[in-house]
C-alpha cells in the first residue's frame, strides 16, 4: 500500500512539473499558432491592406473556407484558398484587369486577391459588418437581404445565431470564432 502510496505521490509531482513546464514554454500558444498559421502571409497582406480589410480577418475566411488547401474544391464547385466559385470569380478578375481561367483560382495569390475583392464588395454593400458579409460570401447577397427584410435577422448582424440555412449559420459562427482566435494569437 505504501508503494501504491509513493508511487501516486511521485506522479503528481511528475504532472505537476509537466504542467510547469507547460505554462512556462507557452505549449498551448505555441500548439494555436501551428492550427492558426499565418500561410500566405505575403499575399493575404498584400490584398487585406490594398482594400483596408484586417488581414486577421482574411486569415480567419481562409481558415474557415479551405484551411489553407490551395488545390480544394468543394461539392458546389467553389475553388481554391477562398473558395471562389467560377462566375464570381470571373467577374471579380474581369473588375480587376486579370486574364482568368478556372485554373486561376488554384493559384494563391490570384484566388486571395480575387476572393478578397469580392469579399470587399460584400463588405461595401453591408456597410463594413462583416457578419453579413459572412453570410453573403456563403449563402449570397440576395438570400441575406431577404434575411433582413423578413425580420429573420437585424440589419446588424447581431443575431447571426438566427441565420435561416444551417450551412450558412455554421459557416458565419466558424469564421468568427476563427476571427476571435487569430485576434487574440496574434
């Protein structure tokens, strides 16, 4: 019994350390940064600041769409780091003097800047919130104005919980929690 005795005291003392050490090389920062990276930090820095978005914000879409998987396509055909679909992105490249294929939208820096540059357009429609934006950039423009005028939710954004469309209502909350997490990581 006193073995069995010792032997619990020697791991807590053990786990204590540990948990020392933990907090003492910041692990678990170090832990979020790994699952937060900041992958094209070039580019998302370049576009965010060109069109006065926080890069945070762009890394925090980034993260949500395509969690930095370049060559992504989802089931509704959206592309790339941002997820752009074909038609948005063509109009996008068109606005912004850039020769476009669908094959664009595999390359980082071009998906950033186009996705960017529609993203801030939904930015400039919704008066700078960007939680409508969310939701823009995922269910479209005209869904959440229907949203809004149907009272199903405040022209704020504030009660983004109350989203119509599961996908879209899980989307806008990933995308700011990932906001929050980026803001306090970096």
């Amino acid at each position: 019994m006193k073995k069995i005795i010792k032997l619990i005291i020697v791991l807590l003392i053990v786990i204590a350390l540990i948990l020392g050490a933990y907090k003492c090389f910041n692990i678990e920062e170090k832990i979020l940064r790994y699952v937060y990276p900041k992958k094209y930090s070039e580019y998302v820095y370049k576009y965010s600041e060109e069109l006065g978005i926080d890069p945070l914000l762009t890394l925090s879409i980034i993260k949500t769409e395509s969690n930095f998987k370049e060559n992504t396509v989802s089931r509704s055909g959206a592309i790339g780091l941002m997820q752009s679909m074909d038609n948005t992105a063509k109009e996008q490249a068109k606005k912004l003097n850039i020769e476009y294929q669908k094959e664009t939208l595999y390359e980082p820096e071009k998906n950033i800047q186009i996705g960017l540059t529609y993203f801030k357009n939904l930015l400039d429609q919704f008066n700078e919130n960007y939680v409508l934006a969310f939701a823009a950039y995922n269910a479209g423009i005209g869904n959440v104005k229907t949203w809004i005028l149907e009272g199903k939710i405040k022209s704020d954004g504030s009660d983004y919980e109350n989203i119509p469309f599961p996908e879209t209502n899980m989307y806008v909350r990933k995308v700011v929690r990932n906001y929050k997490i980026y803001k306090e990581l970096y």
